[in-house]
C-alpha cells in the first residue's frame, strides 16, 4: 500500500516538473491540462480504476481559488499577469496523492507565494499524531497572516481563506471525513496513526472567504449513496460509465468528453437531482483579487510523518 502511494507520488513530481518547463502566457488552459492528463495516464501506466489520474486537474485563475478546468470550447489563455493554481491528483489502488503548486510569472506575486508556500510547510511541520486539527489551523494562520504584498500601489495582509481546509484521505476518498482548518477556532479533533492527509493552504489578498460562482466542470459519485431507482434510461447509463471509469473518484465534463459520451448534462444534471452525484462548482473569492495554494500529502507513520508529495520544488 505504503510504495503503491510513493509511486504514485514519483509520477506526481515528474509531471508536475514537466509542466513547469511547459506553462507559459500564451498557452490554452484545456491544452495545459491534456497535455499534464496525458503524461499522468503514460507515465502511472493508466489502467482504469487501478491506476491513473485522482481527480480534474485544477488550473484555477486569480481570485477562482479552487475547481476550476475548463469545459469543452473553453478558450482561456494563460496569461503573464495570470496566478495559477495548479492541483492534480494521482492514485494508484485507490491510494490518492493530492498535491497543488503555484504558477506566477510576474514576480510582484512572489511575496504571496512565498506567504502560501510558509503557511503549507507550517501546516505539514505541525501534523502528526494526537496532533489537534484546531492547533493546525492555528499555527497556519498566524504563518500566512504575517507577510504582506503590494500590489499596484496598494498592501494587502495575505489571508488564509477561512472556509477553505485540508482534509484526511480515504481509499478512492479524497475528503475522507476529517477536516484541517488554515485559521483558528477548528475542532480539537486529533490526527491518528495510519491517516493521509492532504495538507493544503490558501492565501488571499481578497476577502479571505469563496462562494460557488461560474459554470460546473467538476463532479463526484456521492460516497456513501446506496443504490438510487434512476427513472431516465439516459442517467441509468450515465451512471454506468461513470461507475465504470471513476467509481467515487472526482471527474469532469472534459473526461466525459474523452470517453465519447454526448448530450450528457441533462442525465448528468438528473443524477446530481438525485442525490448520486454531487456538483463541485469553482470556488471564488472577490473579483480582481489574487489566491495561491500549495499542498502536500503526507501519511502518519507509528513513530514518523512521511511527507509523500514533497520534491525539490516544494
């Protein structure tokens, strides 16, 4: 189990050093997440549920904190002035490495990067067992909120997103259950032997505070669903693929795509209706503001954390 999920982090690191040699202003968003999918599928030698990409790969903009990929048509360009957050998961028999960086190329972001990439190390530092979740958040907190950013003449106090959390990871569960809070006043629910943990933070110079905006690319079989009575043949078969190709794994409309499904939004719109699957919409903060994320995922070992994702980048 333990070298399934440390070979899914290898494939997790040489992609993402790939892609940093690739991104740059001018390249389309849909061309940047085929381009990282398909060395993904290649590299983890893709095979269906036992093996290849976790979840949609996130390339959210800006003030779009989190689960963001384009659709079909999308023609969003990467732009210089653009802060990219790039999330991808990889997983190997379940066992998910969830892992996000920041891409910037305009350098008077540096300092809100480096506040994000402080404030993720603290959140990993932190963790371990009998560890309280509340005291994590604390700790991040206090990290992110002690570095500032100008930006067009004006200084922002970088803030943690307060509805936005790490969270503990299950077999083909990539929120597992557990929380872990990026400000103070968490749960003092505590970290066990034998967890994963997707440590991740969130900095902003907005509010500090998303809500669900802009159309939906990313979807999820509801986890825990027993078997719903689907009354549409179109959603029954929808299902099918989808219970095929992802099980309880996150997906979006691109995958569909790929897959040769056509004229699916209405049956997929059916299933969500119907409790099956849930809706991720992006997660946005206040329009012209900036966030960045970086996040690790780490285990608990009886005497040792071991940080999985952790690389020469981040």
């Amino acid at each position: 189990m333990i070298n399934d999920v440390r070979q899914a982090a290898e494939v997790h690191r040489q992609v993402r050093s790939y892609i940093r040699t690739i991104a740059k202003p001018g390249m389309p968003l849909t061309q940047l997440c085929e381009t990282l999918e398909d060395s993904v599928r290649k590299l983890i030698e893709a095979r269906g549920l036992d093996a290849g990409i976790a979840f949609p790969t996130g390339c959210s903009l800006n003030w779009v904190a989190a689960h963001w990929t384009p659709n079909a048509g999308d023609k969003t360009v990467l732009q210089y002035d653009d802060v990219m957050k790039l999330d991808f998961g990889t997983q190997i028999g379940g066992r998910i490495i969830d892992s996000a960086f920041t891409v910037a190329f305009n350098p008077r972001y540096n300092p809100l990067l480096e506040a994000v990439k402080d404030a993720t190390n603290t959140g990993v530092r932190e963790a371990g067992i009998d560890v309280r979740l509340c005291d994590i958040g604390a700790a991040v907190q206090e990290v992110m909120e002690s570095y500032e950013v100008e930006l067009d003449g004006k200084t922002y106090q970088v803030k943690p997103i307060r509805n936005l959390n790490g969270h503990s990871i299950g077999p083909y569960q990539i929120h597992a259950g557990k929380s872990v809070p990026i400000v103070k006043g968490g749960e003092a629910t505590r970290m066990e032997e034998g967890e994963f943990y997707a440590i991740e933070t969130f900095g902003s110079t907005g509010k500090g505070y998303v809500r669900e905006d802009l159309e939906c690319s990313h979807y999820m079989k509801n986890f825990d669903v027993g078997h719903v009575p689907l009354r549409l043949p179109r959603a029954k078969a929808l299902l099918a693929t989808i219970d095929k190709h992802f099980g309880t794994l996150a997906f979006c409309r691109r995958y569909l795509d790929r897959l040769g499904e056509t004229k699916y939004l209405m049956a997929l719109k059916n299933l969500c209706d119907a409790g099956v699957v849930d809706p991720y919409p992006p997660l946005c903060d206040n329009k012209g503001s900036y966030v960045a994320q970086f996040e690790h995922t780490l285990y608990l070992h009886p005497t040792r954390k071991e940080v999985l994702s952790r690389g020469d980048d981040y």
